[in-house]
C-alpha cells in the first residue's frame, strides 16, 4: 500500500509542476488574486486523479489483493481462537456436571 500511495504522490507532483509551469507561462489561467497557488493545486489534483486511475490500476489491484489476503488471516485467526474459546467452556461445563 506504501508503494501505491508513493506512485500516486510522485504522479501529483509531476502534474502540480507541470500545471505550475503551464500557468505561470500563460498557457492555463491564473487564479484570482491571492488564490493562484491554491488554483494550482486544485488543478493538479484534478488532472492527476484520472492518470492515477489508469496508470496505477494493476498497482492498486495488487495492493487490494494483499490487503483481502491479510483480512482473511484476520478472520481465519478469529475464528480458531473462538473455537478455542468454546471447546474449553464446553469441557469447563461438562466438568461441572460431572461433579
């Protein structure tokens, strides 16, 4: 997932210079007043979310593999120690009856 999430950073950053450099030469419109760093950020982030999306696929399908994978350990891991749990309450109960 750390992999992933550094691709789709490196991916922003490439976007936020090159809309930086679009802007500041003319080519794409300035921000009003104060709010051009802002303008620029917000137009990075819309032009990187579509390549992240197509370029990163087989990525975030690996990532989501891994994590499915991890869940199911999880589960796996709660459901043998909740097993564990009701054979000893039930040789706890049968003890008692039998005394």
């Amino acid at each position: 997932m750390l992999r992933y999430t550094l691709m789709r950073l490196g991916i922003f950053v490439g976007c936020l210079v090159v809309v930086w450099g679009l802007v500041y030469s003319g080519l794409a419109p300035r921000g009003l007043g104060a709010s051009n760093g802002m303008w620029v950020v917000l137009l990075a982030l819309v032009v990187s979310a579509p390549i992240s999306f197509v370029v990163l696929r087989k990525e975030r399908d690996r990532a989501s593999v891994k994590i499915v994978q991890k869940v199911d350990r999880v589960k796996a891991g709660l459901d043998a120690n909740r097993s564990q749990e009701d054979e000893a309450d039930d040789t706890a109960r049968a003890q008692g009856q039998a005394s």
